[in-house]
C-alpha cells in the first residue's frame, strides 16, 4: 500500500512537473524527485518482503493494509511539508521577501 500510495503521488507531480517544465517556477522536480525516491524505496522493501514471505505477501491483514496506508501518506504528507519549507526558502515569487519588507 505504500508503494502505491508513493507511486501514485510520484506520478501526479511528475505530471505537474511536466507540464511546467520550462520554468519549474514552483520547484516542483523538487517534490518528483523526493517521491520516486520513496517509491524505489518502499519497491525494495516490497521485493524483500516477497522474497521472505512468498504467497503469503499477496493476502495482508486488513489491519496490516490500513498501517500501510497511514504509512503512505504519512510519506507523502512530509514530502509536502519538505516541500513547503524548500520553496519558502527559495522564494521564487518573492512574496515572502515583501511580505517582511511591507511596512
């Protein structure tokens, strides 16, 4: 559950990525990268699993499955959150830069 929840959010900022590539105003390879990362990540820990569990890895505990998916997007939560930061700090748009500056 979590390769899938990380694969798919890969996919969608890719997209977005894509989309904007010229500019990347918003730093979203940034967040494409973070999120394949996870997905090669948890891929690995899948193939491991297999490898230890064999057929028994297809048939998880419905409470096994629900911890995963907290897992899952507890990742994708805290790319967002590394995200926000990295683009806060970078200001692309300088609207935090005049937010402090306005008197």
């Amino acid at each position: 559950m979590t390769l899938l929840v990380t694969a798919f959010a890969a996919i969608i900022s890719t997209v977005l990525w894509y989309k904007h590539a010229p500019k990347d105003e918003m730093k979203i390879s940034v967040l494409c990268w973070m999120y394949w990362g996870a997905s090669l990540m948890w891929l690995v820990d899948a193939i491991f699993e297999y490898a230890e569990l064999k057929a028994e890895y297809f048939s998880p505990a419905p409470a096994d499955m629900l911890n995963d998916l907290f897992l899952g997007l507890s990742a994708v939560a805290l790319g967002l959150v590394i995200w926000l930061v990295i683009l806060l700090i970078r200001d692309p748009k300088g609207v935090v830069k005049s937010a402090f500056s306005k008197k």
